[in-house]
C-alpha cells in the first residue's frame, strides 16, 4: 500500500516514539494563509481509520493538523514555516497516549464482541472525550454488556503483547477485519491469542498499557447497535466523575450511597403527588377567576367579553379558566407569560365568529404566529412584553366583529 512504509511513517514501527529529525521536501500552500510541510520521514500521525491526527511541533512551531494527501504524502499544517531545512519534530505525548489507548483498547473490546457474541464491529470512532463502535445487530442486555466489559478487561490485565508488522496479503490467513481487493502489502496489529486486524493506527505494547475499559452505554443505530465506551486514563476520569455525582447526591439527600435510588424513587412519586394536587389548585383558582370575570365582563351583542391574563398556571390555566367562561357564554381572550407570550382565544359553538383572523392580528403585536379552528385558537411570540398589546387589539377586533 501507497505510504506503508515504517522508514518513512515512524509511527508503523515505533508508536512510542515521541521526538524525531526530518528534513522538509515540500512546502504546499493551505487555506488561510497556513502552510503544509512535507517531511521525508514523520512520526505525526495523520487523521485516518477513525482516529484523530496527532499534535505537537515542528521547529518549535505549533502542528496544527495532520493530514493524508491524495498522493499518500502526510501533510503537516502549521501557521508559518519554521526557519531550515532540517526539523527536530515533537509529538504531544500525553494526546499520542491516550489515541494509542483509546485505539488498543477498541480492538480487544471488538475481538471480546465477535469471541462472545460472533457480532462483528462494522465502524469506530475515536472522539475527544468518548469512542464508540457500532455492531452488527440488535441492543444486547444488561448481563451481556457486563459480560463483554468483565472479559475484554480480563485481557488488560493478562498483559498480552501487542505487536504490529508489515506483512503481503498471501501471509495474512484469518482476520478480523476483510481485506480490501487489490490490496498487496498492510499493517496487521495482532494481541497475542485474541485478535488480528489490519489497521494503521497507534497502539500500545502489552494490552495492560490500556489500563482499564470502561462500556458507558449503548443506542440502537440503524440496523446496527452503538456502544459507547473510554479506556485508560479517560476511563479512570469517567469513573471520577461518576463518583463525584454519587457524592454529591449523597450530601443531598442526606443517605447512604446504597440508598440513592430508593430515595430518589420517593421524591419522583411525591413530587408526583404534589404536581397533581397544584394542578388541581390552579384548576380551581381559574375556575374562580373565571366566574368573577364573567360576573364583571361588559357585553357585545349579548356576549360576554373577558380579557385577562392569568399571572400563574401557564397554558393549563389558560385551557381551564377558557373552557369556564366560554361555558358561561363568553368569548374568552387569554394570554400569559412563560419564557415567551401565549394567546389562547375561544367563544362559544353557537356564536357565529372567526377568531382566526382575530389571532392573526393580536399575534403580529408580540411577534408571533397561532392558528387553530374557527371557535378556538391558539397562539405564542417572542415579545413578552407586548402581551397586554395584543390582548388589547384582539378585544378591539371581537368588538368589531359583533358590533351590528
């Protein structure tokens, strides 16, 4: 394959390494004014294979990216160009580090998947805080998960070494992963007894270096199931900070970490409890300010026309204190602030008005939109502050309406 080769890619035969000398064979200009140099040897890793490229330095300059060519050339985009020919190049270590867990650690938890289950992993993805795989078939349950986490972490700790060569496609035999046609010459990266899989990418040495695999979830995908999963030292984070969130639940529930779930359930079904019985208020509280309205509202054309704008209760008071008055034979026009301005309008089945054109003109004052039936509209605009605006011109236009 075009660019396979450990002389030049240092990183195929040496992912460890970290500081290197190369001299530049081409300067290729970039977007932005950046430039793209061209090494006759690198130890940069460039985006591929769903890993992301390294970073450090190249003359003291910073390495901003990494990239494949076309022509298999590894590109190095960098603000300026240092000064000389020759260039001491530095990789990140700690970013190198964790990709070569993150990678070494998506291989054993693929190899675990296909030795357990015989589902074979069909993408991955080496994110900035998680990876994720996608298998072949459907969400796998609880037991099973535990299963595949309990036994690829087996491995890390069996200490397996991991190797990585150049070898021609006739030497290959049985892999993971299928070769792609016209393919003579790849990189096979092999875990001693559990895995062997072309692959381009950084790895580890002896599967303990992963540390620890740390399965945080999963999703359906397509046809496909997605595990999402850290390794290393992003597992060890993940642990950290699942831990902090236990603490701190404990500090505020005041209860023993064992007794978390049973005490958030308790809270769930009281605030379940109490969500009911406040509905139950508001229910009533517009009730009643419906019948004071009713027992004040001047009247058109026999009608009675209320305009208010409850303070509390938000759309459900709207909905219970309309379905009181039209009830009572009014035409109720409505409106309240949540995050935003909410216009509800209703009259009664027998009252011969279209409120929609009503609602069309009270909406343009709160800048918003509404629509509905002709006897019951509902509508919502960005500007809260022109709520009492629009019910004033939706009062004016029902008077219009009725007025003989």
């Amino acid at each position: 394959m075009p660019g396979m080769d450990p002389r030049t890619r240092l990183y195929l035969d040496d992912a460890g390494l970290l500081e290197f000398d190369a001299d530049v064979v081409e300067v290729r200009p970039l977007a932005d004014g950046d430039v793209g140099l061209v090494l006759d040897r690198t130890a940069f890793y460039p985006t591929s294979g769903g890993q992301p490229h390294d970073l450090g330095t190249l003359g003291g300059e910073p390495v901003l990216d990494v990239l494949e060519a076309e022509d298999g050339a590894v590109v190095h985009r960098l603000r300026r160009a240092p000064a000389g020919p020759r260039l001491h190049g530095s990789i990140d270590a700690a970013r190198r580090r964790d990709h070569m867990q993150q990678h070494s650690g998506q291989h054993l938890l693929s190899a675990t998947c296909v030795a357990l289950l015989g589902r074979d992993t069909t993408s991955f993805h080496l994110g900035a805080e998680r990876c994720t795989i996608d298998l072949v078939g459907p969400p796998l349950d609880a037991a099973k998960l535990l299963e595949i986490e309990r036994r690829t972490n087996e491995v890390v700790w069996e200490a397996r070494p991991v190797r990585a060569r150049l070898v021609a496609r006739d030497d290959l035999g049985e892999l993971r992963k299928t070769v792609p046609a016209g393919v003579e010459q790849l990189r096979l990266v092999e875990i001693d007894g559990w895995d062997r899989s072309a692959c381009c990418g950084t790895h580890v040495r002896s599967t303990h270096e992963i540390g620890l695999v740390k399965i945080l979830g999963q999703e359906k995908w397509g046809a496909a199931t997605r595990l999402e999963f850290v390794c290393g030292w992003r597992a060890l984070a993940a642990c950290n900070a699942a831990q902090e969130r236990v603490d701190a639940l404990v500090r505020l529930l005041t209860c023993h970490p064992g007794e978390i779930l049973e005490r958030c359930e308790k809270l769930l079904q009281d605030s379940k409890v109490l969500r009911k019985e406040n509905e139950r208020l508001q229910a009533a509280q517009s009730r009643a300010q419906a019948e004071a309205a009713l027992a004040e509202a001047p009247r058109v054309a026999g009608h009675p026309i209320v305009v208010a704008a409850p303070e509390s209760g938000g759309g459900a008071a709207l909905r219970e204190m309309a379905a009181a008055l039209v009830s009572g034979g009014a035409v109720a026009l409505l409106g309240t602030r949540t995050e935003r301005a909410e216009l509800l309008f209703a009259r009664p089945e027998d009252l011969a008005l279209d409120l929609r054109p009503v609602m069309q003109k009270a909406c343009v004052e709160i800048d918003g939109r509404g629509g509905g039936p002709p006897s019951r509209v509902q509508g919502a605009g960005a500007r809260r502050e022109s709520l009492d605006r629009a019910l004033a011109v939706a009062r004016a236009e029902v008077v219009r309406l009725l007025t003989p």
